[in-house]
C-alpha cells in the first residue's frame, strides 16, 4: 500500500433510503467526498440527519453505497468488506457491551469474536486496562459501571484487536465533562504513540477543535473540510462578547439577542452572551440594536470552531429559525422574573436514599422557586439521576423531606406527578404510534378529554413546529423531532414543574440552541425547570446549579457563584466546564486523601 496515499478516501458516495411510509426516496449521503490522512484524527460533524453515521457505517462494510467509490486502508469497501471489518474497529453509538459479564469476560469475548492469540492477550490487556483505567475493575459486572466507565470499555473492547483505523460514532454522547476528557485523552494517545487513524462523529464542537481535519456535513453533503483553523476564520470579524447592563440578565440578553435577525448565535458563556452577527459593527450599533442590548457592553473576539461552524450553516439555512416557539420579547407583561420573592415549589432537606449498602444520595438539601431553570449538575454516578427520579415522585426517599408542588413525597406521590412533566434522556414514547396519536394517548393519561385535548394538542404542535407530522409515526422522526415531540407530550397538561433528564443528549448545536429558547420561554412565563445536563455551556441558562459527586452536594448557587468557588485559572474566571472539573476534581483528591489517613 501507497504510504502517501490517504488512510480513507471518499469519491462521490452517494447513499439513499426508503421513507416505510410514504415510499419515497431520502437522500442520506449527496455527493459525499473527502480525505482521511494516515495517522490523524479527523472529526465528522454536522447537524442530526447530516448522514454521519450513515458515512460511518458505510466505511466500515455495514452498508453499501450507491454510487461513488469508498477506499478503506486500500481497500475498495464495496470489493471486499471483510478486508475492511478485519484492519478496523468501529464503536457505534449504542455499543454493544453485555451488561451480565464482568469488563474481563467482555475483553475476553471480544478478542475471540476477532481471533486475538492468547500469547498476546495478557500483554494487550494489561495496555488497554492501563490506558482506560479500568484494570481495578476487570471483575466489575458491565452494567454496574458507570456511564463514563461504559464508554471506555466499549473502546478498551473496540481496540483489543489493535486496529488500524478506528471508526467512532459520537462516543462522548452522555458522558459527563471528566469522563469526556478521559476518553479524548485516550483518543490522542493512540494517535501519538501508536499512530492509529481515527475518525469520529462528535456533537461536540470543542472535540473536533482538537483534531487535524474536520468534515462539516450538511443533508448529506459535504459543506467544508479543512483544519479547525480554516473553519474558524469563516468567523472572523463576527464574534463578540456582550456582557448585560445591570439589571437586566445573561439569559434574556442572550434570547432578545438570539430572536433578533442578524444574529447567528447567541449563548451564554462566562457571566456574558457570545455572539455571531451577521452585522458585523454590533460595537457600533444602530438604533434597533441598542434597544435589543438594552445598555449592554459589547466587544469583539477571537472565534471559535463552533463559531465558524454555525457562520457556514447559516450560509445554507438562510438564518432561518426551526421552530414556532415564541421568544421573550412576545411574553405578557408581568412574566414571572418580574416577581420580586416566586414561591418555593421544591423541597429537599437532608434526602437520603441507599440501595443496599450503597449510598446514592448522602444529605442532599436544596430548595427551588416558581419559574427558576435548575440544574442538577455532575458526573456519571454521582447521583443526579436518583435525585431526579425521587423528585419525579418514580422513586422513595429512604430518609429526609421531599415536597414538590406543594404536595409531600412520603404521602402523595401520585398528586405531585398529576403536576409534573418530564423528559426522560431515552426516547419514551410510542414508535409504533403517530405523532398525533401519542398525543392523544398521553393527554388522556394526563385527563384531557374531547375539546380541551384538541386545544391543547394543536397549542404544543404549534409551538414545537409538529403540525405537518402529525400522522407521521413517532419511530420515523429524525431526532430533533423526536425531542420536540417528548416535550410536547410532557406540556400537553400545562404542568407548573418540567424535569428534563440530559434533554439535549447528542443534539447538534443548532438543535440545542433552538431546545433553550423554548426552555428560556417556559421558564420567564412561570414554569419551573430542572434539567440534568453534561453540556457546561447550557448550565449558563440556568438561574442556579447543584453540583453532586458520590451522592453528596458539593456546591450550589448561580453559574456565577460556582465559578468564583472554583478559583481563577492563569489569572482568568473559568468557565462554567472548567469550573465543575475543578470543583469535582478538589472533592475527589480531598475523598482520596481521607482514605489514605
């Protein structure tokens, strides 16, 4: 094989599908053409149904394309896909670890699925369990770890027959900001030490910063590749920082900001609102500018990928918004951020819940108000989900004081579910069901009958821009469409408190930007939120967070009080990221250093 030649090579790939309802061709993959080099990482992003993991799947033998030539490592996929499937390792998104054996029985079933010697394993185990950190928990049942810990067996497994290129379809969806990092670790030391060829689909923008080359897609064609350096300079001139007057707020700067036309991007970030405008003088604005900053102070700044990503996406969208969803400024008069003390609608004080001998919550106490967004903050296994499902009412309490609506969880757990809504991280609705006929189902669960149902099932249509896909089945939704349809389902009842479990998992950055402006919406009309989320970015949407580790509160206050308690960074306020691996990191050494006394 041609050391010069690339590790993959796409020529006009083209793929389509079959829409099972209306029997219609979709196009997945367009045209598709770029280059992989030897010995690099190179990310592949772009929104849901851009045709990544279609891509992916095709590289790695899985499928056949259409049209256009596919080289792997030299060979034509199409020729010879067992050649392919024998030099590679592809890990995708639902890796398929067995929950019932131990991490060693699943290196062990994954090395005789690829026919590794048993000469070599001990060497080659003893490699993977270092570099995964793994190797004190060989004995550990899969489905006891963690979701970070998951998510590297599955690589530790993926690499056990040492491939040459590696194919991985978002691996850090669901992963915690440690845990994430751990992962890139792992990723850029193959690439160092060993000189493995990878490339990964990542929702991750910051991800793809870190390697050589990036693939943006965009409904199946290819938009740009370049370094993270090219895409970057579509920004440049278009960045800046507004940081809002006193008095007013970070998230209402960002929607009147995020609703007003020129704009590209709005999302907040350090305290302030980072912006791309079209309009490349916001420092020196106009009269309908000043009055959407409202006396905020603005200046420009270095770009980002993300930035550069969202400046060529808009190229093609044409700026346009997804949604229906109503901004801030459409609100009524006396919105609830006008209320000068909203009451407390949940509860905690000093909740304890133990399976076993294990402690999953230790302590907990904090209280929320009407119309707050809240976060519950932390990583993989530190107890936000069993927090959440005791909120929700699914779970007791083993000990403490729970009350959420105005109803105690000890006695009246099914009452303060009638007045809760919730999206589960996992798709929960019904595939096989319609749009419209989940809605109708779940609005009969929530009571709605006859002409009140109607009304309110065309009001969250509406709203979440559902209303052609009515009589489409749940199960044929791209993704953004499922996510909106499980808050419509969640909404439908008008509920004064929405839980929201990682609602934004694995969304691209358009998708999330367009979720929060519905949340900011909710929320400044007096619904309350709490959302579990391991994107840092969106913990800057809410008014307050909690941090937990090992089922204990670390800390709680505004996304600015957390970053002050972190400490500065090179003589710099962190960021909301760094400021939660900093928080965890400083319990976890003062954990370890308890357990050495």
């Amino acid at each position: 094989m041609n050391a010069q030649a690339p590790a993959l090579a796409a020529r006009g790939v083209g793929k389509r599908f079959v829409d099972r309802q209306t029997r219609a061709a979709v196009v997945a993959l367009d045209a598709v053409s770029f280059e992989a080099a030897h010995g690099e990482l190179t990310a592949l992003v772009g929104p849901d149904g851009a045709g990544k993991t279609t891509f992916l799947r095709l590289a790695a033998g899985l499928m056949g394309a259409e049209a256009g030539t596919l080289q792997v490592l030299g060979i034509d996929v199409a020729r010879d896909p067992q050649a392919v499937q024998n030099r590679i390792g592809y890990m995708p998104q639902r890796f398929g670890l067995y929950e019932d054996l131990t991490v060693q029985e699943n290196l062990d079933l994954y090395a005789d699925l690829h026919g590794v010697p048993a000469a070599t394993r001990r060497d080659r185990y003893a490699r993977l369990m270092e570099m995964s950190a793994l190797g004190p928990f060989t004995a550990r049942l899969a489905g006891k770890l963690s979701g970070g810990m998951k998510q590297k067996l599955g690589l530790a497994c993926t690499l056990v027959a040492e491939p040459e290129l590696l194919l991985l379809d978002e691996p850090t969806v669901g992963v915690d900001p440690l845990s994430r990092h751990e992962l890139w670790e792992i990723l850029l030391g193959l690439v160092a030490e060993r000189r493995t060829t990878v490339l990964v689909s990542t929702a991750y923008l910051d991800e793809a910063a870190r390697c050589a080359q990036v693939v943006l897609l965009h409904q199946g064609r290819v938009l740009r590749q370049g370094t993270p350096q090219d895409i970057r300079s579509e920004a440049e001139g278009l960045s800046f920082t507004a940081v809002p007057a006193t008095g007013d707020s970070v998230r209402r700067l960002q929607a009147r900001l995020f609703d007003d036309p020129p704009t590209i991007d709005a999302v907040p970030r350090g305290g302030a609102v980072h912006l791309v405008r079209r309009d490349v003088r916001p420092d020196n604005p106009d009269a309908a500018l000043q009055a959407v900053l409202a006396g905020a102070r603005i200046e420009a700044v270095a770009p980002s990928l993300e930035d550069g990503f969202m400046v060529l996406l808009d190229a093609v969208v044409g700026g346009e918004r997804t949604t229906a969803a109503p901004g801030v400024a459409d609100l009524p008069a006396g919105s609830v951020s006008a209320a000068a003390e909203p009451p407390t609608v949940i509860e905690v004080r000093d909740v304890v819940r133990r399976f076993g001998d294990f402690t999953a919550v230790d302590r907990t106490t904090f209280s929320v108000r009407r119309g707050e967004i809240f976060g519950l903050l932390g990583p993989n296994g530190a107890g936000k989900t069993t927090t959440f499902r005791m909120l929700c009412g699914l779970l007791p309490a083993s000990s403490g004081f729970l009350r959420v609506a105005g109803h105690d969880l000890r006695h009246a757990r099914a009452q303060a579910r009638g007045k809760i809504g919730y999206v589960s991280q996992k798709f929960a609705l019904y595939a096989s069901l319609t749009v419209d006929e989940n809605l109708d189902f779940f609005g009969g669960a929530y009571g709605l009958r006859g002409t009140r149902l109607r009304m309110r099932r065309e009001a969250v249509t509406t709203r979440f821009g559902l209303g052609e896909r009515g009589a489409t089945r749940a199960g044929e939704l791209p993704g953004g469409y499922r996510q909106r349809l499980a808050m419509a389902a969640a909404l439908l009842h008008e509920p004064e408190i929405l839980f929201l479990d990682e609602p934004t998992s694995g969304a691209d950055p358009p998708a999330r930007r367009e979720f929060w402006r519905h949340i900011t919406t909710l929320a400044e009309s007096g619904t309350t939120i709490v959302v579990t989320t391991h994107f840092m970015e969106e913990a800057e949407y809410c008014d307050r967070v909690l941090i937990q580790e090992a089922g204990r509160v670390l800390a709680v206050g505004t996304p600015l009080e957390i970053r002050r308690q972190a400490g500065e960074r090179d003589g710099r306020p962190p960021d909301m990221e760094q400021a939660f691996t900093a928080i965890v990191a400083q319990a976890r050494a003062a954990a370890g250093d308890r357990v050495a006394a």
